[in-house]
C-alpha cells in the first residue's frame, strides 16, 4: 500500500508538472501573406510556409478554383507532406454596407464554399465593424445577426465554421455616430442572436486588448468557439486611445500586450487552429516578401515558445 509520504510526493509531482501540461500548444502558426505584406498566390505561400516554418497557410479562391478534383486532391497530399494545414479562408461576403452589397457577396458564397470544400478548407473568418454612421446599435445587431444567420447556414453545408473578429480600438470606434459591437460579451451576444452552430471567433490579442478583455474571457471560451487568431504587439509609448488600428508592432517587440497571458489561455482551451500575425508595421512591409515571412516567423516561434 502506498505511504503517505509517497502519496505526497507523487502529488506534489503532478502538481509541479501540470503548469508545462496545460501550456502545451496545438493551435499552428499561420502565414496569411497580406497580413504581413507579402504578396503571392496559392503556390507561392504553401511554398514560403514550408520554407520558413509556418504550419498553416491562407487559402486562395481564385488559385484554388482553377484546379481540378485530381489536383486539389494532389495539392491536399502535398500540404500534408509539407506538414502545413489550412488557416482561415477571408470571408468575401460585406454584410456591414447596404443590402445590394451584401446580396452581391451571398451571391458569390455557395460557390466559394463548395470549391474550399474540395480543398478542405474548414474555417472563414472576418471582422465586425464597430461603429455605424446611420444604424443605432440595436438596428445594426439585428441586421448583422440576420446577415451572419444567413452567411453561416451556407457555410454550415459545406461543413466550415465562420469566425468574428471584434475591433476593439477606441480611435476606431469612437468616429462613427453610433458604437457597435465591440468587446467579446458583445460578440458572445451577437453569436448566441444570430444562433447558428458554427458561428464562432476570430481573436486577435490586439482587439482583445483594446477592448478590456482579459485571460478570463478566454478561458470562458472552448475550442469550439474560436476559429481563427490573429497575434499582435503594440507601440510603446501611446495611450490606450492614441493607438491607431493601423499601427501595431510583431508579437513580443514592445511588451505592451500580454502575449503570454493570450497564448497560454488559448494553450488551456485546446485551441487547435490557425494563430497568424498581423502587425499593420510599415517596417515590415518594406522588406522584400523573404524577408518578411521570415522575420514575421521568427516573432511568432518566439512567442509561441512562452507556451510550449
């Protein structure tokens, strides 16, 4: 029979391993080639991910259209030799403009979804605007509850999930007439009214940072609620409102957002998908697309080794 002393120590040791246990990571390091200022197409980016350590890599609707059944299975084989995933496809429905403009894009959806099915392409992901120059909160939810309803039923056929991504900068929010969603409990909101399955997050360390939320806010999340991430870093020196949307810095460069405390929650959710980064930085963009994907890779294993 066991003592209690080794009872003890035999606890004491599970104890001392489940911090390394629960930081361990299954989400991948995503390259979405414009989000870091590269440009190249399908070819290109599964190329430099495998190149430069990326896990995961943007699909391309125009690229993968033009492929047969036959290929896209040989493409699919290929990324799974390269050992690189799918990240999050860009959603190309506008659901914050008027009615024909969203009409246009539901037009163009079934088709999209069909061909990123073939590719096994699973997740969208997109933004929500927070503000509105003419619709009062309650007039824009309901709207946009009614729009993402009907955008995530065709995605639901196809067997994807459709990410959200609320803005959290207070100099973006602010320029409108009327505010709109823009924290997670607003989000959790806008999901549970739009009430589609596969309705879920985009989080991006910058938003959630802008916004007020906290490691607690991710941690009342599951797997199932996030599709897709995006990490970021912010300049130093500027208040909470002089931060510019458009302005940020690569994870860890300033130290102004907690990246660890976003990682190693996403790490305790069993978050498995895509994690990118998106750093708006002018001195990033300047460097020629090598360079970039590979400083940009750099950053991320980075920060990605805070968590395991």
């Amino acid at each position: 029979m066991p003592t209690r002393r080794a009872f003890l120590a035999a606890a004491g040791a599970a104890l001392a391993a489940a911090p390394a246990t629960a930081a361990s990571r299954k989400f991948t390091l995503a390259l979405t080639p414009g989000s870091i200022g590269v440009k190249a197409d399908q070819r290109q980016a599964i190329e430099m991910a495998a190149r430069y350590g990326y896990e995961s890599v943007q699909p391309f609707f125009e690229d993968l259209a033009k492929l047969s059944d036959a290929q896209l299975e040989e493409l699919r084989a290929e990324m799974k030799q390269k050992n690189l995933q799918w990240a999050a496809a860009g959603m190309p429905v506008d659901f914050r403009q008027d009615e024909a403009k969203y009409r246009e894009g539901m037009a163009t959806l079934p088709e999209q979804a069909k061909v990123f099915e073939k590719a096994g392409v699973t997740r969208f992901g997109t933004w929500l605007m927070p503000r509105h120059d003419e619709l009062t909160y309650l007039e824009n939810f309901k709207q946009t509850a009614r729009r993402l309803r009907e955008i995530a039923a065709v995605c639901r056929d196809h067997g994807q999930r459709f990410g959200l991504e609320y803005v959290g900068t207070p100099s973006l929010r602010i320029t409108g007439k009327y505010q709109f969603v823009h924290s997670m409990a607003e989000t959790k909101e806008l999901i549970a009214a739009a009430a589609q399955p596969n309705l879920g997050f985009v989080l991006d360390s910058w938003h959630w940072w802008t916004a007020g939320d906290n490691r607690a806010d991710i941690l009342s999340l599951t797997n199932a609620d996030v599709v897709s991430c995006d990490l970021n870093d912010a300049p130093a020196g500027l208040s909470l409102i002089e931060q510019q949307d458009g302005s940020r810095e690569l994870p860890l460069a300033t130290g102004v957002i907690p990246v660890q405390e976003f990682l190693s929650a996403l790490a305790a959710i069993g978050y498995d998908g895509p994690v990118r980064p998106e750093p708006f930085n002018k001195a990033l963009n300047a460097m020629d697309d090598a360079a970039a994907a590979q400083t940009a890779a750099t950053a991320m294993k980075k920060a990605f080794a805070l968590v395991g």
